[in-house]
C-alpha cells in the first residue's frame, strides 16, 4: 500500500470514528435532558408541597409559635394517628 492511499484510509477510519464519537455524545445529551426534565420535575413537586406545609402552618399556627425541628414527621404522624384512634 502507498503513502497516499493509507494517508486515505487513515482520514476514513478517523473520520468513521469521530462519527461514532459524535453519536455517544449525542446519546449522552438526550439523557442529560432527560435527567434534567425529571430534576425539575421533582424539584416542582418539592417546592408545591413545601408551600403547602408554610400555609397549613399559617393556618394550624395562627397567632401561636411553631417549635421548628421539636419533634421528627414520623413521630408527629404517629402522634396524630394514635390521637385519632383515642
């Protein structure tokens, strides 16, 4: 083989490989936006409901003070159920 048609076939394989290279990154971006979407997704979902626990707060609260961190959720939930069942 001579120096020019390897100096062809070297640029093609490159050239071949750069083209798989260019379609692994491309698959790399389609899940980085899909992972994006699902973070700002669950971010949104946080944030709602963390706005609802402010105003139920407010509103269970109103004129009182809150004990921030007293007790754990678990522990108040548990404390809710057995006063409903009392």
């Amino acid at each position: 083989m001579d120096t020019r048609t390897l100096a062809r076939e070297l640029t093609r394989a490159r050239l071949k490989e750069l083209e798989k290279m260019r379609k692994v990154l491309d698959n790399i971006q389609h899940s980085l936006d899909e992972i994006m979407a699902a973070q700002m997704a669950f971010q949104g979902r946080i944030d709602e409901e963390e706005a609802r626990i402010y105003q139920l707060m407010a509103d269970l609260f109103e004129g009182g003070t809150v004990q921030d961190g007293t007790f754990s959720f678990g522990v108040l939930l548990e404390m809710a159920i057995h006063n409903l069942n009392a």
